[in-house]
C-alpha cells in the first residue's frame, strides 16, 4: 500500500472516531505538517495520534516514501513525551535500486515553560534509535535537544520558532559530528477551520552541505478531536530538482 492511500485510510478512520463524544472532547494540537514544533502540548491524558503520507524527490535524482508516525501524551500542560517513526518507508536510489522498510525510532521529553498568557518557552530533549534498515536512516543511535519559542501574534497569527542541535554517531571523515536545525513557522488561523502555515528552515554542518527549504501548507479543523493537513516543500538551493508533498491528520484518539 502506497504511502498516500495509507494516509487516506487512517483519516477515513479517524475521521468516523472523531465524533464520538467529540463535544465533550479538548481541541487536538497539530505538530506536523511544519518541521518545528510548538511550545504547546497536547491534551494531558489524552493519546495523539499523528500519521500521513510524504513523498520527498531529492537533486541526485532519488525519491524516498515514508508514512511517519508520532505518537503524543502529555502528563500536564507542562511535561509530556512522545515517539516519532516512519512507520513504513522506501528509498529509490538515482540508478534504480530501491530499500524499503521502516525507519528510525526518536523518544522525546518535553518541558513547557510559560511565559504570559500569549507566548511560551519550550525545551526538548530525545534520542533517536537506529531502527531502520541501512539507508532508510542515520545507522546510529543520536542524540538531541531543541529550544522553542511559540507566540500567538495579532491579526490571528501564530509562530513556532526551533532551533536544535543533534549528536550525530555516525558520520563521513571530515564532517563535523553536530547537526544544527532550525526552523520558523508562520500560521494564520482564516476562520473557525481553515488554517495556513508558511515555514522557512534549514541545517547546517561542519563539511556539509547545508541545506534551506520553503515549507506551505493548508490545515482543516474537520472536528474538534481531528485535524488534516497538506502542503508542499520546495529546496530554496537546488528548487524543483529537490520538493516533496505531504498530506496527513492529527487525531486525538483516546483518553487514558
């Protein structure tokens, strides 16, 4: 089953939950489709589930198809954890040879620091296991720690702002072993269900080439326990030899 249908699949289901008891429910908290992460966590004792479908074409002319996954839970407003995976991808080499399988499992802990009633501090801290096959992933067990700064803004404006910093295990001769991310998100709330986002973010690493991309997507409040999402993301160095295309839902699926 390709990525894409997969994610239509989990929707559809998600979508018929949903509405159950949906009332009664708190509001989900989107993380994807954006490459940084609010301040904000989910519903505390409530499981978020987060799926979708991405489809990444690379300038070497290779193309990788992943279906990533995270799961949320939040103990307080102010602690929670969360596990992120490729529940199932596929890397199609430039000369045609393909690896499929899943991908990397990161364990993350996160802090929230609130600063007022319009902004918050974020701290985040995780390991990511090297679960994948070759290829697919890192091929080591690397660790990380993420700084955010999320404000809510007038005109119903929103920014996530990340900066992160990952020790990387494994990497080429001459390359440094730190990866610096770091991404700004821009959201506009336009009415009680659609939403869009516009990210810029990028990394970079001593002997590497650092990369920059533009991120666009559009978000739908289908209830208020589920929420789709799709954009686009384009290279701002190699441009349309390098984009990708996501869709995909965040679903708060259950109180524990």
């Amino acid at each position: 089953m390709s990525a894409q249908r997969l994610a239509c699949v989990v929707a559809l289901i998600a979508t018929t939950c949903a509405h159950a008891g949906d009332e009664e429910a708190p509001q989900a908290t989107p993380y994807r489709p954006s490459v940084s992460t609010p301040a904000q966590l989910s519903a505390p004792g409530w499981l978020e589930v987060e799926a979708g479908g991405l489809r990444a074409r690379f300038a070497d002319g290779s193309r990788r198809d992943s279906v990533p996954l995270t799961l949320k839970l939040a103990f307080s407003p102010d602690w929670g954890v969360r596990v992120s995976t490729d529940a199932r991808a596929r890397l199609d080499g430039p000369t045609g040879e393909r690896t499929s399988g899943g991908g990397d499992t990161a364990l993350i802990l996160k802090r929230r620091f609130a600063v007022d009633d319009a902004s918050a501090l974020g701290l985040e801290g995780g390991v990511s296991l090297p679960t994948a096959k070759s290829g697919l992933g890192s091929g080591g067990t690397d660790v990380f720690v993420t700084a955010i700064y999320s404000a809510d803004l007038p005109a119903g404006l929103h920014t996530d702002v990340n900066l992160e910093a990952t020790r990387l295990q494994r990497v080429d001769a001459g390359s440094g072993r730190t990866q610096w991310l770091w991404a700004a998100a821009l959201s506009k709330v336009l009415d009680d269900r659609w939403g869009l986002t516009i990210e810029p973010s990028g990394t970079r690493q001593k002997g590497v080439d650092g990369t920059a991309q533009l991120l666009g997507a559009v978000t739908f409040n289908a209830s208020r326990r589920l929420v789709l999402d799709a954009g686009l993301a384009r290279s701002l160095r190699h441009g349309e030899r390098e984009r990708s295309a996501f869709a995909g839902i965040t679903w708060l699926a259950v109180q524990l």
